[in-house]
C-alpha cells in the first residue's frame, strides 16, 4: 500500500460519491435541491465538490430515506431533531453491512 492511500482527500467529485454510495448522481443533484445539509462547493471550473461532511449528510439521508421509507418531509425533520442518533444509526448499518459482506466472502472460501 503507498502512502496516498492512508491520506483522506478533502474534496470529492459527485462521481466519486456517487460511486462510493451507489446512488445516481441525479438523485444526489435532487437532494441538495430538498436538503439544505448537503451543500457542496463548486471548483474553478463550477464542478460539485463534496467534503466528508456532505457525504456523511447524504449517507443520513439515503438512510433515511431508502431504508426507513421517511417522507422528504419526515427526513428533514428527523434530520434537524435527532442528528447524533441518526449518525450512530447509519453508522452501526454501515458496520453491520460490512460485517455480512465479509462473513458471506468467508463463506465462500470454505
């Protein structure tokens, strides 16, 4: 492993995001429209740059949302109440979904 990969980059493009989440880059581009927590920057030359804390925002989002079947209404609203429960909430998903992916690969190679 080189050292780049243990530097965490402050910026993101919307591809790169999008990617990462495997959401659309239309969907992301729908929900800074709806939320106001996702704010990206624009770079010189007017593209969508995404820090860490956008992402975090999207990912609450995309939990509640696609997961807990919120409303657009009901998410902004959970999202202004209960930020700290909500990042624990998506954070332990997260954790969990990496968990069961790496006990399926295990599996596997049995």
């Amino acid at each position: 492993m080189d050292s780049q990969d243990y530097i965490q980059k402050q910026y993101y493009t919307i591809g790169e995001v999008s990617k990462e989440l495997d959401l659309s880059a239309s969907l992301i581009r729908f929900w800074e429209t709806e939320f106001r927590e996702i704010n990206p920057k624009k770079n010189r030359k007017g593209n969508r740059v995404y820090t860490e804390k956008d992402i975090d925002n999207i990912r609450k989002i995309h939990y509640l949302l696609k997961v807990k079947k919120f409303t657009i209404k009901g998410a902004k609203e959970r999202l202004k109440r209960e930020q700290e429960e909500l990042a624990k909430e998506v954070q332990l998903r997260e954790t969990l979904l990496k968990l069961r992916t790496f006990l399926l690969e295990l599996k596997e190679s049995l």
